[in-house]
C-alpha cells in the first residue's frame, strides 16, 4: 500500500511540475516575444517618396504620353498645386486621351472650379475621352 501512495506521490509532483513549467514557457514568450512594429501589417507604405515638384514638372513635356500621366498622378500624391495651370493645359490640348483624364481627375480632386466649363465641353465632344471619367472628375469637383 505504501508503495502506491509513493508511486501516486511523485507522479503528483511531476504533474505539477510540468503545469509550472508550461505556466513559465507560456509567459516567457508572452513578455519576451520579438518587438511590436510600430504599424500594423499591410499599412506600410511601399510607394517611394515623391519627388519635388521642380524635378516633376520638365516630365509633363515629356514625348511619352505614359511619363505624363504618371507625372500627373506623382502631382496628385505631393499636392502640388502649383502644377494646375500646367493640367489646364493638358485637359485643353494633351494629344492623348489617357493624359487628359488623368488631367481632368486631379484637377476634380484638386477642386479647380476653372475646369468644370472644359470639362463639360470634353462631355460633349471629345469622343476619345471616357465620359466615366469626365462624369467622375465633375463629381470630385462638387464633393466636399
């Protein structure tokens, strides 16, 4: 009898043994984990920085009409303002319909009132040019 209340004993102790431990290893990891980021997964940005504006605004000339359009979006990500009379030009006369879209956005993002009358004129005749686009650009214009 007493062999088994020995036995019963010492199996006792490693159970309760084995509960400190995983309580230890649990809040070791807890506390002793890698550090946090300081922002969460997913929201860091993986855009370059852009630009100033002075190295932006020779590529609006560029021959390319994708160098443009993509000048135009950098515009839009730096807030540069300064750059509207350059996309008034490109809404009225940009060879290509891409740039004046693009053009015709921002400058709703940008809530250029001056471009509202061109681009109700491209609504009615400029066939090359998405009406969507033009229709979302007007809209930008009028949101607050």
């Amino acid at each position: 009898m007493k062999q088994i209340e020995t036995a019963t004993g010492v199996a006792s102790i490693w159970k309760r043994t084995a509960q400190i431990g995983i309580i230890f290893f649990t809040l070791l990891m807890f506390f002793c984990g890698p550090p946090r980021p300081d922002t969460p997964p997913g929201l860091e940005s993986d855009q370059p920085e852009v630009p100033p504006y002075e190295e932006l605004a020779p590529r609006l000339k560029s021959e390319n009409w994708s160098t443009r359009s993509e000048t135009l979006l950098e515009i839009e990500r730096g807030d540069y303002r300064q750059a509207i009379p350059e996309m008034l030009r490109l809404l009225r006369s940009d060879p290509h319909p891409a740039v004046r879209q693009t053009a015709a956005l921002i400058l709703g993002s940008f809530k250029v009132q001056e471009a509202a009358p061109i681009i109700a004129r491209m609504l009615a005749s400029d066939k090359e040019v998405s009406p969507d686009y033009l229709m979302e650009a007007l809209a930008r214009l009028e949101a607050t």
